[in-house]
C-alpha cells in the first residue's frame, strides 16, 4: 500500500506537535519548502528526505508511502496498572486511545475521561515505539505512580490483541520503583493480565539507588 510523500510528512508532522518553521529549521530547508513537500508540489531530494525521515521518527520507506501490512493497534484500549509504592495492591483501569503511525504509537486517556482530565489517577499520556512488531517501549506520564514521568515495555501479544510489561519511574532522590501494567482492547481482559502479572510476581518493587553512601 502507498500514501502520498507529502501526506506522511504532514500527519507524522503534526503527530509529533512540530509546526512548518520546526521542521524546516530541523532538516535545513524553508518552512515554504515544507510547504511544497507537503502539497507535493515538490519532492525531497535524498539527502533531504534522509534529514526528513530522522526529524520525522519515520523510516525512509515510511516517508515515501510504502506502508507493510503491519498490526494496527489504533483505536480504543483498556490500559491497567498497579499504583504507587505505598498502594502496591491497588490497581487503576481507565480507557485509552492509541494513535499509530509507522513504529510510533501516542497514547492519551484525556479524550476517553474528560471529565476526569484533573485526577492523576485516571490519566495516562505518553509516545511509544514498536519493535519487530513484538515489543513496545517509550514514555508515559500520569497514572498515578508518584512521578510525572516514567519508561514503559509492553511485551506484544504477535496478533495484537493485548500487551503486558511494566512502569518504572524515579522514587526519592537517587531510587527507582517498577510496576506492572497490561494493555488489552476489553476492560476485564486488562483486569485479568494485571491481576495474573501481580499474583506471579508480587506488589510493587523498588530499588534504592546506587550512589548511596554506605
């Protein structure tokens, strides 16, 4: 399957949150240069597009059109967690809504709660990447586990159908604490990972840092 040039350089574009002038000043070129990109009115030469596809996170194939027949795991999810340290029984389930392009996966609870945009415990933003198409790594921020920020890897099911792994987050001053998390399309499948990844494994773990002084 292939999309037009200029139309993966404007949606990765705007996936990210850069605007004309960003890109343009990422990769070299003038924001009417982008412009001409994207209405393809014009087409990178190699040397650019090599530029396009770093700033844009995206494979050179991706920029050109050619998508493979790769899992979409766009749309609605159940994302569920243990919380913080001091709630390592207690778990969160809220819904989430995936945006995925290329290797690149946005995940944002605020448009499935928006009543509940205020409470840190029902949100969940974040970017991940996917790797071979079996595992996912990146970024997240909310849910409730002491930190605004924290890493996440997600093992994923080959067809798509749910994924399981783990937050890390910073706790103290030189500490880390881990969780585990589950991502599935139905709530009570969500609930069930979680519920199994905690009873083989046990509550919420951290670790103390390693530039301690004894």
């Amino acid at each position: 399957m292939n999309t037009g040039t200029g139309k993966v350089i404007q949606e990765r574009r705007r996936l990210l949150g850069l605007s004309q002038p960003a890109l343009a000043t990422a990769i070299g070129v003038s924001s009417r240069q982008i412009t001409r990109y994207e209405s393809e009115e014009q087409s990178p030469t190699l040397p650019v597009a090599i530029r396009l596809a770093d700033a844009l996170q995206i494979s050179l194939a991706e920029l050109a059109g050619i998508v493979d027949n790769r899992i979409d795991l766009a749309g609605r999810w159940w994302a569920a967690w243990q919380k913080a340290a001091n709630h390592g029984d207690e778990v969160e389930v809220t819904p989430v809504t995936i945006r995925h392009e290329g290797d690149h996966l946005l995940i944002d609870s605020a448009a499935e709660t928006p009543v509940a945009q205020d409470d840190p415990a029902t949100q969940m933003r974040g970017e991940m990447r996917v790797w071979d198409g079996d595992a996912l790594t990146g970024w997240v921020r909310g849910m409730d586990v002491g930190w605004p920020i924290g890493t996440i890897y997600y093992s994923l099911h080959p067809q798509g159908a749910h994924a399981v792994g783990s937050w890390t987050t910073k706790s103290g001053a030189d500490g880390v604490v881990r969780g585990w998390s589950a991502l599935a399309r139905e709530k009570s499948d969500a609930e069930k990972l979680l519920s199994e990844l905690v009873r083989t494994d046990g509550t919420v773990e951290s670790w103390p840092g390693s530039s301690r002084s004894d």
